[in-house]
C-alpha cells in the first residue's frame, strides 16, 4: 500500500502506475482531501474509495463503502486472486480531492475467472471419423463435436491462470498441442477413444521451454519453431514435437540474434517478426538456427510489434499500430 500526493488540473487527476511485475493488479484506490472545505461547508470533503475493476461496490470491516469502478479510466472485471477483484493501471476521472492511495497486488486481466473462449483461435480437426473443433479457452483446452456441439475432451496444462491464452492449438497426426505464458507452457495430448467410443486426451510432454505469449507456433519437420517468454520478453525455440526436448534455443545463443516475435510460415521459410521490430526470414532447421535475412521496418513506433506477418500471393504484409506495409518477397 502507497500513499502519494497528486495535483488536480481543472477538476481532475491522472494516476500513472509501473510494472515492476507482470500484470500487477490495482485493488483499490482511496482519494483523500487535504486542507481544504467545500465552499460555504463546514467540514472537509469526504474520502472517495474506488473498488478498481469491479462492477459493484464493497464494505470493508469498519463500514466503510468502496463503490464500483464508474468513471475509473482502464479498470478490468476480473477475479485476481483469490476472488478479490482488481484492475490494471487507469485512473478516476473528474475527480477533485488532492491525495491519492493506490493500493497494489498481483492480479491479471478479465476473464481468468470464466470458461470464455480467451484469445486463441479454434481450429477444425477431423478424428476417428468425427470432425470437432478445437480450442485453447480461458481454463483449457478442449474438444468439441463439430456436430450438435457434444464436449469430448480437455487438457489443462497449457491454460494460464491469468485467462490469457492467445495462441492457437497445432493438430497433427492424432496429437494436439498448445502454449500459453504467465508461468504455464506448451504440451503434447494424444487423442484415443475408449471402449465406448468417448474420446479421450492423454499427455504426452509438457515443457515449459515453450511458453508461447501470442506469436504462434511453427510445426515443421517434426520440430516446433516459436517464442519462449511472455511480458518481460524472451526468445525463439525450437523443441522436437514427439518428445517436447529442446533442440535449440536463442537464450543459449552467444549472439541472442531474435528475441521474442511473431511466426508465419511459406515457401519452405519462416518469416519472424520480432516484438522490437526487425523482421528476419529463417530457415527451419532442428539442428541450428539458419538466418536468411532480415530488414528493418521504417517508421517503427516505439510499441511492441505484436501483429503477425502475412504472406499472400508474393507479397509480404506487416502492420505496426496504424499503418501498413507491403514488401514485394517472390523470387527473382
């Protein structure tokens, strides 16, 4: 808990906060007035206490109401840890007292404490004569039948706490894999049916060697080719899809030639867009890391490059925030 003095600039203030860990969460914010009284009024104004992230107010053990996050700029639903409620960074708007107190502690963003459907796209699998569809959901990763929507099967592990699953499950060969970031990682499931003809989800491997934030992952040549790391960075991989060993990594590397990025794939080449900005061709290889080539886009901003590649009729596509670039990639 931190108390710090703020100024008010026509009628209102803005409380910036720094992560000194990944995804920090603001449970509550306390406004208190200092030397001052209402005009015509007898008495100071009273403490405004704001519930960050929550939808509805709370009392605490003195009687004291903490109200809802109305007016609170950036403020999240969602459960943090253990249920208490909490909201990252923003700001109450229109306020006037002159002292603020933010209160800090580990938390995530909305949706960690339900079944959504996360960030990662589902993909359309065809097994034993049945077709479903998978997905990596807020809590797991699950099969459904692609007929009348029967739940088959799920696999937990490669679901974060934080409900931040972004990239999208790789099916080959009657496995699925998935990776998540923010201390889960990536694993194998072999699929099988039983006596009763139920399918069933049996882990393989689990690393967390791969612990993909949202840049994807590449299976090529029985090898995976992705990032490892989440928020506070990381670097690309490359773990062998039976077994889910490590064949290589750039953390290992003297050089650390491509930190963390976004993966596409064509003609036989991985093009890697890295989360500061360059954009380097690879040739996956399980042996080494092989690099083509590699430009800088012009214009970066000072973002994270969290957009993914496009190939498309010989035609490379990056975006970066609002704009848009076209690079002419066919073969000469």
């Amino acid at each position: 808990m931190e108390t710090v003095p703020v100024e008010v600039t026509n009628g209102a203030f803005r409380i910036g906060f720094t992560s000194q860990v990944e995804n920090p969460a603001i449970k509550a914010i306390e406004i208190i007035p200092q030397g001052e009284t209402p005009a015509g009024g007898t008495s100071p104004v009273g403490a405004t206490r704001i519930n960050a992230g929550a939808s509805s107010s709370f009392t605490d053990s003195s009687g004291q109401v903490w109200q809802s996050d109305n007016g609170f700029e950036g403020g999240m639903t969602n459960p943090g840890i253990g249920g208490i409620p909490g909201a990252f960074g923003g700001a109450p708007g229109g306020a006037e007292p002159s002292r603020g107190r933010p209160g800090g502690g580990f938390g995530g963003f909305g949706g960690s404490g339900g079944s959504g459907a996360a960030y990662a796209s589902p993909i359309a699998i065809e097994f034993g004569g049945q077709r479903q569809y998978v997905q990596l959901t807020a809590k797991a990763l699950i099969g459904v039948a692609a007929s009348g929507g029967k739940f088959l099967w799920r696999y937990d592990r490669p679901a974060n706490r934080m409900g931040i699953n972004c990239s999208t499950p790789i099916y080959h060969d009657g496995m699925v894999f998935a990776a998540s970031a923010y201390g889960a990682g990536g694993g194998v499931v072999k699929l099988s049916k039983d006596s009763n003809g139920e399918v069933k989800a049996e882990e393989v491997w689990f690393s967390r060697q791969m612990e993909n934030h949202h840049g994807g992952v590449i299976l090529h040549d029985g090898a995976f080719f992705g990032s490892n790391g989440g928020n506070g960075g990381g670097y690309l991989a490359c773990l062998d899809f039976k077994t889910g060993e490590v064949l290589w990594n750039e953390k290992d590397s003297d050089k650390r030639r491509v930190t963390k990025g976004s993966v596409a794939f064509a003609d036989g080449r991985i093009y890697y867009r890295t989360e500061d900005g360059p954009i380097v061709l690879i040739e996956p290889s399980r042996k080494e890391y092989l690099e083509r080539g590699r430009f800088d886009q012009p214009d970066r901003t000072g973002k994270p490059a969290w957009a993914h590649p496009v190939i498309a009729n010989g035609k490379l596509y990056v975006r970066d925030q609002d704009t848009l670039f076209c690079y002419d990639v066919k073969a000469k």
